[in-house]
C-alpha cells in the first residue's frame, strides 16, 4: 500500500469508496474485466475476445425457449449415497455443498418449451455441479427426458457440460452409459431426434457414452471436448499434439462433429433442424 493511501485511510473524513465485487466480470479468455450486466446481455459471451462463459440451466432455458414457454419437469428420485462413499469429506456433505452452491438438485435438469414456436424437450447438464459429474441422477434425469420427449412426441436436445462420471457413486454411475445408451435408441423407435450441444468443458464417460451419439452434433466455440487428458494422450503416443487439439473447432475440422455455432445463433439453428427433421415414421 503506497502512503498515499495509507494517509488517506487514517483520514477519518474522506469517506472509503467501495466497489461491489459483482459490478464486474473477468473474461476467462483474454483476461479483460467487462461489466457483469454487459456480459450477461451478450449471453454470458466475452463482448472482446467472443470467449463462451460457462452457464447453468437457468441461463440457458431463458436464452433458448420463447419467452412464457418454458415448463420445467420434475427430477427424479435416487438413493443419494448408495456407497456410503467418504473421501477428504462425506458425499452426502459434499452433494449439500453443491446444492446450496448452485440451487440446483443435482447436476441434470430438463424443461419442455418453444425454440420458435416449435417444441421440444431439453436437457441441460451444469458443469457448476460437482463439474457435472454423471451419476444415478443424471442418468435418470436423461432417461426421463427422453420419455418426456416421446410422450409429448416431441424432439430431445442435450446440452453436455461435464468432467464425466462421478466417482463417489462407483460402478452406478459408469452403468448409467449403457442405460443413457438404450434411451436414445428408445427415442430412434419412435422416429423422433436427438439432438446434442456440446458446451465447454465435455469429456469422460459423458463423452464416451450420450454426448457423442445424437442425430446432428454442435458445439459451442471453443468448448474443451475430450474423453481423456492431453497429457495422457501425449505419453501414451509419445507425440507433441497440436494446439487445438480437442477444441469443437478441431473436432469440426476432423469430422467428427457437424457444426461450431456462436451462442446467439443456437435458437435459429436449433428450430431449423426441428423444423427439417421432424418426427419420422419408425421403420
């Protein structure tokens, strides 16, 4: 502290301005700060370096759906700690944590509305939970939308923001692979899309398992998309990556995802493959 403000601090009549912390944002990005209401009307994108903030179901609902369209649907029920699982701190304390942190249940969350006049169901994983780790619940949470999806007859969108499956649940939650797996082929029977948004970051058994298996693929800018580490895969190899390696642009460019579509344009793009997929008669 220079003495110019120490001087100041003693000074009992010149009154101490104080900033609120939440008047501004630092962009994880470039660094800039940018005002927090400036970079909530711009969607939660940096306005500078277009860097894609990571955002919760909350968020993403009220930029998706019409407006005065949105029906959120009930969550599942789980047994909480199947495992009795206790690491650093108990899971039951860590879950609670996690919940008063966010105000959400758990790391999944499905609503119905409008994108455009045209319905769908959407799901959307919040990496803000426990790093949207995959466990009974959201495995759950995915298989009652799809059922949603199909008893209004209407398609699946999912937003994928994970670390991949969550380890305080064990065996549980690496079987919610191959149950994620058999409720999208459940939704294919019925002739209706699935559609997946891949968000900054999706990796782990997320990405081995329901991120990478919809009709038509998106990501988000320069999300992070990877089943394992860059170093991991480098030592096993023993080859130097390159930069964009696992980025939704690389992923593009490789052909393994159909597009890299900005924030803003998702409503659009969205209701256009709703409207050109539609529900197809199953064979």
């Amino acid at each position: 502290m220079s003495w110019l403000n120490r001087v100041r601090n003693a000074l009992p009549f010149v009154a101490r301005k104080e900033t609120p912390d939440h008047l501004w944002h630092k962009c994880k990005g470039c660094g800039q700060m940018i005002f927090t209401r400036e970079w909530e009307e711009n969607l939660h994108v940096c306005p500078k370096c277009d860097h894609h903030g990571r955002i919760g179901p909350k968020e993403r609902f009220q930029q998706l759906f019409d407006a005065g369209s949105v029906e959120i649907l009930p969550n599942p029920k789980v047994a909480e700690d199947p495992l009795k699982f206790r690491d650093s701190k108990r899971y039951v304390d860590r879950l609670k944590a996690a919940r008063t942190d966010t105000g959400e249940q758990d790391a999944y969350q499905n609503a119905y509305g409008l994108i455009e006049g045209r319905g769908c169901v959407v799901g959307v994983q919040n990496f803000a939970f426990m790093g949207g780790s995959m466990g009974q619940f959201v495995g759950e949470a995915f298989i009652a939308g799809v059922e949603a999806a199909i008893a209004r007859g209407v398609p699946y969108i999912v937003f994928t923001a994970s670390g991949g499956a969550r380890m305080q649940e064990g065996i549980l939650s690496l079987m919610q692979m191959p149950r994620t797996t058999v409720a999208i082929e459940m939704l294919h029977d019925t002739g209706l899309p699935y559609l997946v948004v891949l968000t900054d970051p999706t990796s782990g058994g997320v990405m081995a398992a329901y991120a990478m298996l919809g009709d038509v693929q998106i990501a988000e800018p320069k999300a992070t998309l990877a089943f394992t580490g860059r170093r991991v895969i480098e030592s096993t190899i023993r080859e130097k990556l390159p930069d964009d390696f696992q980025t939704s642009e690389y992923y593009r460019d490789h052909g393994l995802i159909d597009r890299v579509t900005h924030r803003r344009d998702l409503p659009g793009e969205l209701a256009q493959l709703i409207e050109f997929l539609g529900r197809k008669e199953a064979a």
